[in-house]
C-alpha cells in the first residue's frame, strides 16, 4: 500500500528508526539472540521486556512495509533500505527464540531473506537463504518460488 503523501510517511518512518523504545527493543532482541546462539541457561538471562517478540514483530512489520512503499522514491531511497534492514534483523531475531507456534519460521525467514536482498545485503540474504533451504517443504508454493529467485539456484 503506497502511502498518499511519502514525504509525510517518509518523516514517520524516519521517526520510527530513532524511537528510542524500539531501539531498545532491537537491542534487547539482539543481545537475547547472541545468548541463545552462545547457549546461555535462561537463569542466567537478564530480564527482557514482557512482551518483546510481539513488539517487536509489530515493529517489523512496520518497517518492512514502510521499506517497500519507499524503496523506488529515490530521494527515500536510503530510509527504505535502513527500514528494510532493520525490519530483517528484527525477524532474524524473532526466529533465533524458540517459539511457541505463534510465528511461521521459516516464512519470517524468507521475509528477512528477501528484505536484505531488497535492500542490497545480498550476503546477509544469501546467508539466511542457506539456512532456510533444508525447510522449503515448510513453505507454500509461491514462497518457494520466491527462495529459488532469491537463492539463483535451480531446483534439484
């Protein structure tokens, strides 16, 4: 959905990446991420917002959205992409965090995957493409359609 007056959305969007609280979300997201990934007890976790992943996931929605209402006005260009970075990081945080169901995986995965290569990581897209092709059974066909585009890669 393009929003009716981008200078206006692009000021919102811009806000929004400054907003201290959800900075502090991505960070708290981030540093429970490293625990995870180093295998640190949860005893010994610091306490994290309440209701960090739904937070959070709002946020990503919001800016991933926002990325790609901007992403061909080239004076917002560059806010489009530090949106959809964020928004990308914001997921692979989510999926680091073992879930109760509430998040299809492997679908914010391909999300993340594709907003870094909208974006220009293509190694951070790439990375997460590696990661998600032993779970393409998982996704819809049409998503799988788009991992392959992603990925460059023929199907075996």
């Amino acid at each position: 959905m393009f929003r009716p007056n981008p200078e206006e959305f692009a000021e919102q969007l811009a806000a929004a990446l400054r907003d201290p609280v959800r900075l502090n979300l991505h960070a708290q997201a981030h540093a429970r991420s490293i625990l995870i990934e180093l295998g640190t007890p949860r005893q010994d976790w610091p306490n994290f917002t309440a209701d960090l992943d739904r937070r959070l996931h709002a946020a990503a929605n919001y800016l991933l959205a926002g990325g790609i209402d901007l992403i061909e006005s080239e004076p917002h260009r560059a806010l489009a992409r530090d949106a959809l970075t964020r928004g990308a990081e914001a997921l692979e945080f989510l999926v680091a965090q073992p879930q109760d169901g509430r998040l299809a995986e492997p679908m914010e995965l391909l999300r993340a995957a594709t907003a870094y290569h909208i974006a220009d990581h293509h190694a951070r897209s790439y990375v997460i493409s590696e990661r998600l092709e032993a779970r393409l059974e998982q996704l819809d066909p049409l998503a799988r359609m788009i991992f392959f585009l992603l990925s460059r890669r023929p199907r075996n």
